[in-house]
C-alpha cells in the first residue's frame, strides 16, 4: 500500500469527512509552486492551498521573518497586551486605502465576516444584512447566513442568522435577469425589495464578493457595481466587500474591488494576508471601526508568527501585480485554445481564473471531476468551484513556464472530455 492511501484511509477513520476532496494528494512538503506528495511525486501548484501561498511555498523572506519573530515571542494576545508588530502591518493595510481607516485582526475569513457584521449593526444601529446568491462568505453559523454557494453548506442547520436577506447576484446565466442584468437587478432591488421586504433605513450593510470565488469565478458587470455603490451611498447603508479571495494581489490589483472602481466603507480579509499562517483582517473606515471597549475579541487573532509573515507579504504583493495581470492573461489565452465543445466560458481577472464546463446546456459535473482527476494524474492541482468550474489560483510568484505547463495540462484534460 502507498504511503498516500494509508495515510488517507487513517485520515478516513479519525477526522470528521465533513468537505470533499477532489483528488487524493497526501503533501509532504512544497517549494516555491511546486507540490511533493509523500510518495515522492511532483505537482505543479494551481490552487495555492485555495489561494493563501500568494509567494509560494518555503518563501525564505518569510521563512526568516517567522524565524527572528519566534526568538521574540510566539504569542501574547492583543486582546491584553500591545505589541509594535501589530501596529506595523495595520498601518501598512492602511496605506493601500485613499480614506483614513482602522485594523481589526481575526484568524479567518468566516471571522472577518462575523466581525464585520457586528461592525456594521453597531455602527448604523440597524439590523438587516443583505448578501448575494451563490456568495461565500464562510461556514460559522453567523456568516451561514450569507453563504448560499450550494445548499448542503446551510441544509440542516437553521435557523441561520436572522435579518439576513438574500439577491441574485449580476450574474448573466441567472434566467430572470438575462439580457440586461444590471438595470433588472438594480430595479429588483429599489423597487422591489426596498419597497416590499424591507426599509432600507433598516439595512446596516450589504456583504459583496468583488468576483464570486467559490460560486465559480463570476465577474460582476462594473456597471453593477458602481450602482450596488450608489445606492448604499443613498441609504446609508455600509458596502462591505468580502475581498477573502479577492484580495492581496489575486486579481492584479491589490483589492478585487479596485478593478471596479468604486470604495468600499469594510473590507474582510484572509488567506493570503498571512503568507500560509492563519491571519484574517477587517479594515473599515475610522469613523466605522468604533465597536465598544471590551465588546469584541478573540485569543489569537494578529499571532506574531502570522503578522511577521504578513509584513513580507504586504511589501512583495504590491510588486508583483504586473506580472499577475501578464500571466494571467497568457493562461486565458491559452485556455481560449480549447476546441472542447464543453468549455462554455474562460473568465478571470489576474490569477484568479475560471473555465466553466457545460454538457447539454447544464453544468457538466463529472466533467469538472474529471479534468481535476486527471490532471492530478499528470502532476498539476487546480482546483473546483461552483458545479462545474475549473478554477486556477496559482501562487502569485509561478515562474511563466511552470504556469504554462500547467495551464497546457488542464487544458488537454478539457480537451479530452467527451
Ligand atoms: N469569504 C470568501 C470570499 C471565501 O472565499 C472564503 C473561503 N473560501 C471565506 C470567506 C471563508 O474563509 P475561511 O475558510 O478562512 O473561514
């Protein structure tokens, strides 16, 4: 037997199965984009660990930081303590924004996402929370609520949070809105859901991926944003992107929502943003961030170890961009090769890609399985998303001809599909 199918048979036997496994790596260790499984096999790496390893793997600028930092301290928690680390990379965070704004550090993104819903009820004294369809925003039972990317995450375990409101997302295959998504939704919702649901007087924030990562790489009309902006603007009521996939350099800016351009008044952050430690981050406007004393916390959020990574990421990400728009765009071009009949759209924007299959005019499920499996075969790790998207998050940091040899692998398999 494999060491591969030992370790997943224990794996089988003493943790919860609670999340699908598209394919059976076993990691023993990484190296820049490079993934070796315990049986000694290679893996180009185009997920990223689902889009965390922004700077690869055993990236030794942070690897040193970690180290000096572990000689300091590994822990003292902010919720008692002070500590300068803390200050450095909020103010760094901050400088990315044109407006005055706050840190608040989590260790996770379903965590920013509770904490920027707690936020946004205090600051505005309301209670409704308005999200997307086929949004994911995680899994704790706060931001259940806004999740709706499949119907297994939230099937048994209401009642979710209350006040929370579900819209279709602008997403052009939603029938209901075919043909013109933008003014169709934007007057679904002023004159419809504001007149008949609920007061926007009454909305403390509506939650926005600036592209839909799990729902499948859906990118949202700029126009739609912009107006999704307007009418916040309007109502008073707070636009907080959800940039946990989105943001630090994925989509070749440094927020997702920049590609819009539009501000948001909260951003949630995580993934990335701690170099492959656990870090999450709110960051909100001043004048927003003003939850009473004693009112909000956590033991871990802003670990040392993770900020320490965070700084070197913080300063590599930004220099990185152009190279995340240029390699981004010769993947698409090369997934845009494909002659399958079965690749009904190539999406994304930096390195954040998509490649949606469809079958019949459905979603082309064991497709999806089956380029994943088979590319696994061949030595590449992308990875899946909505029902049958395809989807591509490699490290910031792939060297071209690894990202192509890649991409060429997970484009054969598509090609193969009958
Ligand atoms: N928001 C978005 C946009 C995400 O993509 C994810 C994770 N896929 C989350 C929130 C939840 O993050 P975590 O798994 O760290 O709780």
């Amino acid at each position: 037997m494999s060491k591969s199918i030992q370790i997943i048979k224990e794996d089988s036997k003493y943790l919860m199965q609670s999340f699908k496994r598209w394919y059976p790596l076993v990691i023993d260790h990484a190296k820049g984009s490079i993934i070796y499984d315990v049986d000694g096999k290679e893996y180009i790496d185009m997920n990223s660990g689902i889009g965390v390893m922004a700077l690869g793997h055993g990236n030794e600028k942070i690897i040193n930081a970690i180290k000096e930092q572990m000689s300091n301290f590994f822990h003292y928690s902010l919720t008692d303590f002070y500590y300068e680390l803390a200050v450095d990379v909020a103010k760094k965070l901050t400088s990315f924004l044109p407006f005055s704004s706050k840190v608040f550090y989590t260790n996770s993104g379903t965590e920013s996402v509770e904490a920027a819903m707690k936020i946004a009820r205090w600051y505005t004294k309301r209670q409704y929370i308005i999200g997307f369809i086929n949004s994911f925003h995680g899994r704790t039972l706060g931001s259940l609520g806004l999740t709706s990317s499949k119907t297994v995450q939230r099937r048994g375990f209401s009642p979710l949070l209350p006040s929370t409101l579900l819209l279709p997302y602008p997403d052009s295959r939603n029938p209901l809105l075919k043909d013109d998504p933008v003014n169709r939704l934007m007057e679904y919702i002023e004159d419809w859901i504001f007149e008949k649901v609920v007061d926007p007087n009454e909305v403390a924030a509506i939650f926005f991926e600036p592209i839909q990562g799990e729902g499948g790489v859906i990118i949202p009309p700029e126009d739609f944003v912009k107006e999704l902006r307007r009418v916040t603007y309007k109502h008073g009521i707070l636009l907080v992107v959800d940039e946990v996939q989105t943001g630090i350099g994925r989509t070749g800016k440094m927020f997702g929502f920049e590609n819009f351009d539009i501000m948001p008044d909260i951003i949630c952050l995580a993934k990335a943003l701690g170099g492959g430690l656990p870090l999450g981050a709110v960051v909100g406007r001043s004048e927003i961030m003003t939850l009473p004393l004693g009112s909000h916390a956590n033991t871990f959020g802003g670990n040392p170890l993770a900020l320490a990574a965070s700084k070197v990421v913080l300063e590599e990400v930004p220099k990185l961009l152009d190279r995340v728009n240029y390699l981004g765009k010769e993947i698409i071009d090369e997934l845009n090769n494909s002659k399958s009949p079965y690749v009904y759209d190539v999406r994304g924007k930096g390195l954040m890609i998509g490649v949606e299959l469809r079958k019949n005019g459905k979603a082309f499920v064991d497709g999806l399985e089956r380029v994943l499996m088979c590319s696994f075969n061949r030595g590449v790790l992308p990875i899946g998303a909505g029902e049958s998207v395809v989807r591509l998050l490699p490290p910031l940091v792939i060297e071209e001809e690894l990202a192509n040899k890649g991409t060429r692998v997970i484009r054969e398999e598509i090609d193969k599909l009958r």
